[in-house]
C-alpha cells in the first residue's frame, strides 16, 4: 500500500523522502504515467505541492531561483524559453502540470528543458541526507538523483537573448532528437542534447562566439566537436541557425 | 427539433460529449463487479506446453483464471472462423490472448496475469510476408499462408514507355481514443448481457454465441458509447472474453485495456509490398498496368480477404487502361493480424496507383494535375478492374478541380525548407458489395408526443445517430425525433463501416418516416382534416385516435450489389497537400491540406467536414509519422502515444473541406456514405508534396522524415 505524503516544508519534505523506496512527486506527469502503466506501488509518495516556496520565481541581480513546483508554463519563466512559453514541449495541459525542475531530474522521460536550462548555466539545489548540495543541471544521471534526495530548486542566469532549435519528427509534442541552445548573458553559454532520453552536454568555449555576431562558424564548429560523429553536421547546421535566432532575432531561422 | 437535412446545426449528442455525460465503455460499472485482465503471449511463434495459473490463484482477491483449455477449439472470426478465444496448443503472435484472469480489483487482476506462468515452446517466427508462399515456410494459417488472393487480367496492349516502381505502406493504428472495454452481467435468467463499444452489436453478437456455444438468446448484446472506431472496433476484443468470465463467475464483470494493450489488442492496417508497371505512350496516354500486390494479414485472417478485394478492386485508380494485369495476395504471417481500418484497403490502393502516376509525370516532365486530366475515366466509363460503369458519383475532374480551386497558403516556406505541392485523387466503394448481404432495419414509432427512431447502428462519432434525426425529420416535419439505440433483439442494423450507415440505417429510417408520414396524409382525408406543412400534437392525436403508437419497420437492402454491379456507391475524393521540408533536418511540416469529396447530399453538413477534416488528418499521420513498430522477432514495439505518432491538430493547421454534391439516383436524399474517402487519398497527396519538395523517392510511408540536406 502505498502511503501519500504531504510535507510543508523542505525538511520535512527530505525526510520523507528517505523512507524506503519513496518517490518524489513534483507535477505528477511522468511519476502517474509510471504507476499507471507498470503498476509500480512505491512505499511513499512524497507530493512536493504543500512545501513552502516550492512555487515560487523569486529573480534577483540576473538570476532566477525556481521553485520546484514551478510549471514549465508559468510566465515569470517567459524569458529563460526566448519570451513565450515552450511550445516544444508536451502539450499544454502538461505543461501547466509539468515542472521546470522534476523534468530536468526525472528518470522516467526525456528531460526536454535541460538544454534551455543548461545554456543560462542552471545548477540544482538538491536536499539529501547529507545535507544540501548544489550541481551542474547536466549532471544528474540518467535514472535520477539518489535515493532520498530531493531536488528543491532550480538556479540560473536570466538570459539577455536565447534561442532553442530542435530535431523532432512533429514540431510540436514529439521529443526532441537533437537540440541545441544558446543564451547571451552572463553565466550562459550552449548545450546540445543528442538522443531521445540522451545527455545534455555543455559546448565548452562557446561564448565568445555566441557575442561576435560574426562568430556562426566558430560557435557551429565548436557545437560539432561537442557532437558524436553521426550526427556532427546536424549539430552543426542547427547551431547557424542558434546563432543567428540570436542575433536576428527577428529574423527567420 | 432535427435540424433539415443539408443545413448546419449541432448534433446533441456532440453536446453531451463535451459535457462529459456520454457513458463510454469504460465508464460503465455493475453492482459487485468483478475485473478481468489479459496474459497475452510474448513470442510470435511457439507451441503452448502449459498455462500455469496455479500462482496467479493465490493473489488476494484472485476469482479465478481462464485457459485455452477452458475453450478448446473455440474460435472467432467475423470472415474466417480461425481465431481462438484462448490461444490452445499454439500462438501465432505476440500479444496473442492466452488467458484472462478474473479478481476482485484491477490492481488484482493485473497481479494475477503478471503471476501466469507460459511454458513455451518457442519457435522461428514467419515474419517476411514475401516468405509466406515460399517454399520451406512453416504453415501458420489453417491451410497453408495463402488467405485471400484476387487477379485481373484483360488485354494485351503496352504502351512505348514504362515505369516500375515498388511502394510500401506501414502497420497503421485505428488509435480511437477509447481503448476497449466492455462489461457483462449476468441476467436471473441465464443469459448475459454485454455492454461494449461495437462497430457491430450482431456480427459480435453471431460470433461470440457461435464461439462459446450459447444460443442466440443466451446473450444480449448493449451499445455502450464509443469512442471512435476507424475499423479497429469491427473484430472481436474484450467480447468473448467477458461473456466467458461472467458465465464462469456468475457476476459482472468488466475489463478495460490501457493504451499499450489497445495497440495490440485490434488488427491494423494490412501492411502493403506492390509492385508496379505502368506503360504509356510518348502523349501521357496510360496503355497497361500491372501489380503483384502483397498484404501482410497477419496471424489470422480478419478482414483480409475481403480487404484483398478492395486493394484489388481500386488499384487502377480511376485512369483508362487498355490492359491490366493485377494480382493482389494476402498472406498469414506471425506479425500481429491486420484487419479492417478506415479505407479498408482503398488506401494503399490509392498510395500504390497515385505514386505510379507521379512517377510517370516526372518522367515526363509533366504537370501531375494534367497528366491526371488525360488520363481519368469519363462518367459512365467502366473501370479498369471491375468494369463496373463509374456512375452516381461527380466527374472526378470536378471534384479535382474543387480542390485545386481553394487558394494554396499565403506566405514563404518555413526558413531553410523547400515547399511542395501535390494532388491524389481517390476511390473506394460505399457499402459492403459484391453480393453480400447488407440490410438495415430501422423502426419509426410515431406518437403524439414525437417520434422514435429505433436502431441497432452503432454511432462510434461518425455520426449514424445525427443522420438518422434528420432523416426522420424531413418526412414529418415539426415532430420532435429521439432516436433509442436497440440491443440485439432488434434486428441488426449491419456495421458501422464501409462508410454504409447513411445510406443503409439512413435509408431504412427514411423509407419508414416516408411510409408513416403516407399514413398520416391518408388519414387526414379520411377524416376531412388538411394537411398541414408542420405536424403538431394536436394534428398527431386527432389522426392518430385510439391507436395511440403507429409503428414500422423497414429493412433495406438496396441498391443490390452482385457480379454486374460489385458496388453500391462510389466515394470519389481529391485532395491536395502542401508540405514544407526543412532541408537541413529532413523535418516535414504539412502547411494545408485541402479534401474535395463527393458526398451525393451532405444531410448534416458539418458532420460531413468533420468526416473530411478528421479522415484526411488520420491520412497525413499515416504519410508520414503512424505506425506500429514490430521487431524482427514479431514484437511489437509501440506502446503509446509516446511513440505512436497521431497527428494532431498542430501537425496539421489547415485543412480545407470541400463538399461536393451530386445526388446518387438510388439512395435516399442522393447521400452516399463518405466516412472513408478522406483517408484513402490524403497520404498519397502528401506523399506526392513531399516528393515535390525534397526531390526524395518516398517509396515508402510512413516516411517519418525526408532524406537531410547536411551541408558539408
């Protein structure tokens, strides 16, 4: 039988979390499709939606803190998706549910915001039993944090400019393939994801290309050593079109 | 009040839908109910050395297990009667039924089938239906692979020029929404009564009875709502399973497949090899055609034969050849079965046929449109497989052109993707044909206080229901209609598919109101009363008097179809597709498409372009993104939404229906049924836009994505 739990704060929310084989729960929409379909009965659901300040933005000297149980389409994240709301992904009625942070530490889909997070440098603020730690968005593996760990917030710049362009078989609701993003400000650089379900890796040196409206080739280069062979020149031919939705922003890419 | 027949107005029904208040399947509950759940084989192929439930009947709340050996010999098949109801000695493909276990909850149940224990004899799966006739291929149908096979041969002639091309089609999904479900009660009186979504009450009905040995008033079978249909509800699921577990219990019981289980759960589209010649002269003129056309059935036979028929039926288009040479063959492999979808085979015709005649035209150097021009049958010419006269139907040029008349979209491509544009007209009959029987029994009850339409047809959204309102409604105007959805002590109504229920139920209940209206105008001379223009129920007591309820019944069967006529009604469809390609990804973005069907009359208007704009989105999803993967195993590999790719309304922005009009002399208010059409040209017209866009091939669909342009 599975047991629900509501804590109200972030402690009591990580003590929850080391009971057993307890799973965190943030907008439920891939933990519910997980119990539906396996039948899955963890011990402890440890619903985050109670926790004080789980929902909120709170933006300070150019960057963001956002809360766990902030939902993909919440406004106040606007600028960190190029101004609208991330028509790329999911449906709207997931992205209303949907976290920015559960989706970026899920083991159960594709995390399709890490790209965009990783490119505005986002860390998480993760609460275990060890005590709070801060790490890379990039850097939490593919079956999700360790047990009893919660991931509390996401932290990262507000970026002056971002572009995002993807390979997906639909435009909208399939999942990304290959992606790569930029952001413009400080603490922002790129990231390319590779595979459905696959890592996000940072493209290391990528800022001083993304400033030089000159600098495509260099960026694109720079985006290809990043990428595995097969698909290097996709990545490639994604990143031109990255940098110049950041410097035309108007423009068509 | 119904609204009169070709005016807009909202269906009721619609109405309860968006207010939640129409009952699905699924929705359906029984006081101490019981829930069934399915094992279903792992493997394609293997030889069944025991079914061990003895684990499964120690879950808490376990009732109790059902096995092949429960049912031997039982089969099921609305065509051919080869499918077990239970999988006894031996499966034939993964997901195949082996047994159904019956708790007290879901959750139990789902426990119970995780705890059966199959002991397999597993062996080499017969996956390649180009195997299948082959020597040294092991015998997966009764006897031998051979299901169905149809040829055509009449005369001799060749043109100068020639193309050959080969051209596939994926394992495409019905995908309703509403997964299957269903629930059966025991009645005091020893019968059963099913509650379940049906595209036919009595041909399950036949089936089930026929399987497990019950008499015809043993069980009773209830239109639950349905949630969508396409085909994929017209064989047997959850029905055999759920009559056998509450007969076994003595209690209700329901069942409810999830997503994953619906994939494999129904047949899917035939997958399609065929091989193609099409010679012509130096002028476009078409000389010759010939196909060897190959259908994978599957591990049982559903609906391929007379899909086989259909494929064959429509593969030369509607273009004049002086020769043809066609064979169409289905085949039993180990795959999971195909069966009966939306287009019923017209689809992959269509495919096979348009995608020659594009080739011929780049061969040409041709404008497609013109090339089709030249080469269409006139009305009245026979076509060139059938010989049946192409009649009651538009001009197909002018459905051609009322498709090219609608403005293509304003504005550039997308960035960096190249714009196509291309056109496919198709074909596909109306009602079952070739002899079969295909009645309709309809009851108009007449009261003062309005009309009763009663009928077993199955509204799966199509819209049966809507029709048969206004229908009712025309006759006897200003009576307020209700139409009640009978059980299967009515007599039936045959299926809701081969886009039939306007034209037969329609026409059933049409010809009853046209009799009880008769009625009444002869009884108001009689009495010296006027006719009125509008019925009202002071006008409906005094005629009516003491006989309170006046009744009839009419079961139509008409216009006959046999070998001079192998069809009641064409559908004649044109669309075009505009497609943009990224060059860099290969991504395909469809911008507009545009679907001009001939509807003889459109009785409900709007229920007609939803059929349009609905069956050609369904079309564009199966060009390019929808299919059930299966491995080299037999496995099926799709589970979901997730990965089985519908396209949905931001896949496909624009869609354009146009209806075109031209009443067939011998149905009731000249409206043919049009359910079908919209899916039988739509992925041959995208197919075409993104050939013209890429420059690709697209021998193949779904086509997922075109081939990337990476710059170097």
């Amino acid at each position: 039988m599975t047991r629900h739990v509501f804590p109200a704060t972030w402690e009591q929310a990580g003590h929850a979390a080391l009971d057993g084989d307890a799973v965190v729960v943030g907008g439920a929409t891939s933990v519910q499709p997980w119990l539906t379909s396996t039948g899955a009965q963890p011990s402890v659901l440890v619903h985050l939606r109670d926790v004080a300040g789980a929902r909120s933005v709170d933006g300070m000297a150019g960057r963001l803190r956002i809360g766990a149980m902030v939902p993909v389409a919440d406004p106040a994240l606007r600028p960190v998706f190029g101004g609208t709301e991330p028509v790329w992904f999911a449906t709207p009625a997931v992205r209303r549910r949907a976290t920015v942070v559960g989706n970026a530490v899920s083991p159960f889909g594709p995390r399709e915001v890490v790209p965009v997070l990783a490119a505005c440098g986002a860390r998480l603020v993760v609460l275990a039993e060890g005590g709070t730690r801060s790490i890379d968005v990039t850097a939490v593996p593919p079956n999700g944090l360790e047990p009893g760990a919660v991931a509390c917030a996401a932290e990262l710049a507000v970026p002056e400019r971002i572009a995002f362009r993807r390979v997906a078989l639909r435009p909208r609701l399939s999942r990304t393939e290959i992606g790569v993003a930029a952001a413009l400000g400080d603490g922002c650089g790129a990231a390319i994801s590779v595979g459905v379900g696959g890592p996000t890796l940072v493209v290391e040196g990528a800022a001083e290309f993304l400033r030089d409206p000159a600098g495509s080739p260099g960026f694109a280069a720079a985006c290809c050593s990043a990428a595995p062979d097969p698909v290097r020149q996709l990545v490639g031919g994604l990143a031109v079109r990255v940098h110049r939705a950041l410097h035309e922003p108007g423009g068509r890419s | 009040m119904p609204v009169p027949v070709g005016r807009r107005g909202v269906r009721p029904r619609d109405e309860a839908k968006l207010r939640g208040e129409h009952r699905f399947a699924a929705m359906l509950h029984a006081p101490g109910e019981l829930h069934a759940a399915t094992v279903r084989s792992p493997v394609a192929r293997a030889v069944i050395r025991r079914v061990d439930t003895a684990a499964a009947l120690t879950v808490p709340g376990a009732v109790t297990a059902l096995t092949g050996a429960d049912v031997p010999g039982r089969r099921l098949g609305s065509k051919v009667v080869d499918q077990p109801v239970l999988a006894d000695r031996e499966v034939r493909h993964a997901g195949e039924p082996v047994a159904v276990v019956v708790a007290t909850s879901p959750r139990a149940a789902r426990a119970m089938a995780a705890a059966v224990s199959l002991d397999l004899d597993v062996l080499p799966p017969l996956i390649d239906p180009r195997r299948a006739l082959g020597p040294g291929a092991p015998p997966i149908g009764p006897a031998g692979n051979l299901v169905a096979t149809a040829r055509t041969c009449r005369g001799d002639a060749r043109g100068r020029r020639v193309v050959r091309r080969t051209w596939r089609t994926g394992r495409q999904d019905a995908a309703f929404l509403a997964p299957e479900a269903g629930l059966a009660v025991p009645d005091p009186d020893g019968s059963v009564h099913l509650w379940v979504a049906t595209q036919d009450l009595h041909a399950d009905h036949q089936q089930v009875c026929r399987a497990l040995g019950l008499s015809a008033d043993e069980l009773v079978l209830h239109h639950s709502g349905i949630g969508g249909a396409f085909g994929g509800r017209e064989d047997i699921t959850v029905q055999a399973h759920l009559v056998l577990a509450a007969l076994r219990t003595g209690r209700p019981v329901r069942m409810v497949y999830g997503r994953a289980e619906s994939l494999i759960a129904h047949p899917s589209r035939h997958p399609m090899l065929a091989e193609v010649e099409l010679t012509y002269d130096d002028d476009g003129r078409f000389v010759s055609l010939r196909t060897r056309t190959l259908l994978d059935g599957g591990a049982y036979a559903h609906t391929s034969a007379p899909v086989t028929g259909i494929v064959h039926d429509f593969s030369a288009g509607m273009y004049r050849f002086a020769a043809v040479d066609l064979e169409t063959t289905a085949v039993y492999t180990n795959n999971p079965p195909a069966g009966a979808m939306r287009g019923f085979g017209a689809t992959q015709a269509c495919f096979l046929i348009e995608s020659t005649v594009d080739a011929v035209a780049a061969e040409l150097d041709v404008d497609p449109v013109e090339l089709r021009r030249r080469n269409l049958l006139e009305p009245g010419e026979p076509l060139a497989t059938t010989g049946q006269p192409l009649t009651g139907c538009a001009d197909p040029r002018a459905v051609l052109d009322a498709a090219l008349a609608v403005a293509e979209p304003a504005g550039p491509p997308a960035y960096a993707a190249r714009r196509g544009t291309g056109v496919a007209l198709g074909i596909k009959s109306a009602g079952l044909g070739h002899g079969r029987p295909d009645p309709a029994t309809a009851e108009v009850r007449l009261t003062p206080d309005g009309v009763e339409v009663v009928s077993a047809a199955a509204d799966a959204g199509q819209g049966v229901e809507e029709v048969l309102r206004r229908v009712v409604g025309h006759h006897l105007p200003g009576v307020p209609v209700a139409v009640r959805a009978a059980d299967t002590r009515f007599p039936t109504a045959g299926g809701s598919k081969a886009s039939r229920q306007t034209m037969a139920s329609g026409g059933a209940a049409a010809r009853a109101a046209e009799r009880l209206a008769g009625r009444l105008r002869d009884r108001a001379r009689v009495l010296g009363r006027p006719v009125p223009d509008r019925w009202t129920p002071a006008d409906l007591t005094a005629l009516l008097g003491s006989d309170a309820v006046w009744c009839e019944r009419v079961t139509l069967d008409e216009p006959r179809t046999g070998p001079d006529r192998p069809h009641k009604a064409f559908q004649v469809i044109a669309h075009r597709a505009v497609v943009d390609v990224d060059e860099l990804t290969g991504e395909c973005v469809v911008v507009q498409l545009v679907c001009a069907q001939d509807c003889g009359r459109a009785v409900d208007p709007v229920g007609a372009e939803g059929q349009l704009v609905g069956g050609t989105v369904q079309g564009a999803g199966f060009a390019l993104w929808e299919e059930r993967a299966v491995d080299a195993a037999g496995r099926q590999l799709t589970t979901g939404f997730g990965d089985y790719l519908l396209a949905g309304a931001t896949d496909v922005p624009e869609v354009v229906p146009v209806i075109v009009e031209h009443p067939h002399p011998e149905l009731a208010f000249g409206a043919k049924g049009i359910g079908e059409g919209p899916a039988v040209s739509s992925p041959a017209a995208v197919a075409a836009a993104v050939r013209a866009a890429s420059g690709d091939p697209v021998p193949a669909i779904p086509l997922r994505r075109a081939t990337p342009r990476v710059p170097a």
